[in-house]
C-alpha cells in the first residue's frame, strides 16, 4: 500500500525529511504502522515533532486524510487505504 504523507507547518522536521511530502510503502495500513514506518525511516525526529509522551500525536497537531476527514490523534488503528494523502498540519494559535 502507498501513502502519500504531507508536512505543514513542521520545518525542523522537514529538514530532516528534506521534503514536503513524501511517499510511504506499508505492508499494512493503519494510522499507527504509518507512523511506526516513519519513525523506522526518520528516527527520533519523528517521535520528537509530532508524538506526545504517551506515544498519540501532539495536540497542537492535526492530521487530515485526503483534504477532507480530519483524524482522531489518540486513534492508531484507523486503517489507511492505498493512495491515500495524509498531512499532519501544526496548528497555530494566534489573531
């Protein structure tokens, strides 16, 4: 299964990735395997720019799939489907 995996908002990270968006192989596809992968292909900096200590994605970030459906960040069994595009989105507070 490939899964397209967009980063807004998130610089250090992109650094490390060296991208905006990339594409991801998983042989299996839940919310959880992509972010395991992820963190396989990019290490700590992937744990440290959108994990929270318990392991679920950071409240200040948003993880949106297809541009539409907006994902529950403490919910790793969503399953992902092939061609999906996945972005996590830092959310900024401000006026």
């Amino acid at each position: 299964m490939r899964v397209t995996v967009e980063f807004v908002g998130l610089p250090e990270l992109r650094k490390k990735i060296g991208s905006r968006s990339l594409e991801v192989c998983l042989e299996r596809g839940t919310m959880g395997d992509l972010l395991s992968q992820l963190e396989r292909m990019y290490g700590a900096h992937v744990r440290n720019s959108l994990l929270d200590s318990r392991g679920n994605i950071q409240e200040t970030i948003q993880v949106i799939r297809n541009g539409r459906e907006w994902l529950a960040r403490d919910k790793p069994i969503v399953e992902l489907r092939d061609g999906d595009r996945i972005t996590f989105l830092l959310m900024v507070a401000g006026g």
